[in-house]
C-alpha cells in the first residue's frame, strides 16, 4: 500500500453521506473522462469541471491524480462485474459460458462497437507507466477472472470436466478471449471478433467435457 492508499483508506471510513456522495461523483466523472480521453488525456482541471468540484475536495478524497486513477479502477471494475451479474455469478454450465458471452456480444452491438472494455482500456494505458497502478489493474482482473475460475471448479466438482482440466488456465483463456475479442471488435467496428474469439475460448474448454 503507497502513502497515498494509507491516507485514503481511513479516510473514506470517516466520510458523511453527503462526503460519500461526493467522492462518488468524481470518481464517476473522472472514470467517464478517461474512458473517452484516456487516462494522459484528462486533467484535474477536467475533471473537477465536469464534477463541478473544487480542487481541495479531489485532493481531500484522493491525494493526487495517481489515487484518483486507482478509484477509477476500482470503480470500473466494480462497474463491470455488477453489470454482468447474475450470469457472471453462475458460469457454472456451458450454456451459462454461451449465455455470458452472448450478453458481452450483444452488449458491444448496443455501443456500435464502441470503447472497448473499460478496463482493458486503463491496462494498456498505464501497465508499463506505473507499477503501483498495475498493482491495482492485476487485482482487478483477477477479480474479474475468479467467477470464471469457480464455475469451471464446481462443473470439474460434478464430473462435467475431466479432472485433469485446468480450470485456472481455462479461465485465464476465457478472460483472454474476451479481452483480445473486445479489442478485435473496437478496431473493427464489428462484433464478430469478439464471438470467435468466445465461441473459440468455449470450445476449447467443451473438449474437456467428461466423457469425450
């Protein structure tokens, strides 16, 4: 934990409604701007305009850009895994892997393909740049990938897939296919990157159905 997570943590435990309500709001401004702009392209300035916030109050919740980007993080990643539940919380089955995917599909379709994935947007921004803000980016994902984890452990628990089957690599598959197809999709302009690289993802985990 930097200097900076160590004044922030208590912090946030002191907070008012109202205080609360506030950090809240930068965080999902600050999140929208670099989003759009990219982390480089957003100032404090930006950031406090789009808030309507004042200076002191970033620097009272955050202490610098470089916590105000770790709140982003975690509020995008955050953002993310609620937008995917129930699903994300019972991939328990090859049609819930199908059905998530299908929903991350139809998803991008809603947008015209646009943005790409929120996190793996800061990722390829900042993972060389700042050590610490990696940190954060691998708890992310790793939060991100353990639900995959544990529905392939409870389907290899049932005898559904083998034994043998590496559900930790599995999934590490499954997110990569995901993040690389999301990517695929935004430069494209087009869907269907994104469902080969699923369809792809999931057929490779079926050839490990028991039985096969």
């Amino acid at each position: 934990m930097t200097e900076t997570d160590a004044a922030a943590a208590p912090a946030e435990h002191r907070l008012t409604a109202p205080g609360r309500r506030t950090r809240e709001r930068i965080v999902e401004a600050a999140a929208d701007l670099m989003f759009r702009k990219g982390v480089a392209g957003t100032s404090i300035p930006d950031v406090l305009h789009a808030a309507g916030v004042s200076a002191s109050q970033v620097y009272h919740y955050f202490g610098d850009k470089r916590g105000l980007v770790s709140a982003v993080i975690d509020h995008q990643i955050e953002a993310s895994l609620n937008s995917q539940r129930p699903v994300l919380d019972r991939l328990d089955s090859f049609e819930a892997l199908h059905a998530w995917c299908d929903a991350a599909v139809a998803g991008q379709e809603r947008r015209n393909c646009e943005g790409g994935c929120e996190i793996g947007s800061l990722a390829s921004e900042l993972v060389e740049t700042d050590a610490t803000l990696r940190a954060d980016l691998v708890a992310a994902f790793e939060r991100w990938e353990a639900p995959i984890r544990e529905g392939l452990a409870r389907m290899q628990q049932r005898g559904e897939i083998s034994a043998d089957a590496d559900v930790r690599n599995l999934a590490t598959a499954m997110l990569a296919a995901i993040q690389g197809g999301l990517l695929l999709t935004q430069i494209h302009r087009d869907p269907r990157p994104l469902r080969a690289a699923t369809n792809a993802a999931i057929a490779h985990i079926e050839s490990f159905a028991a039985g096969r």
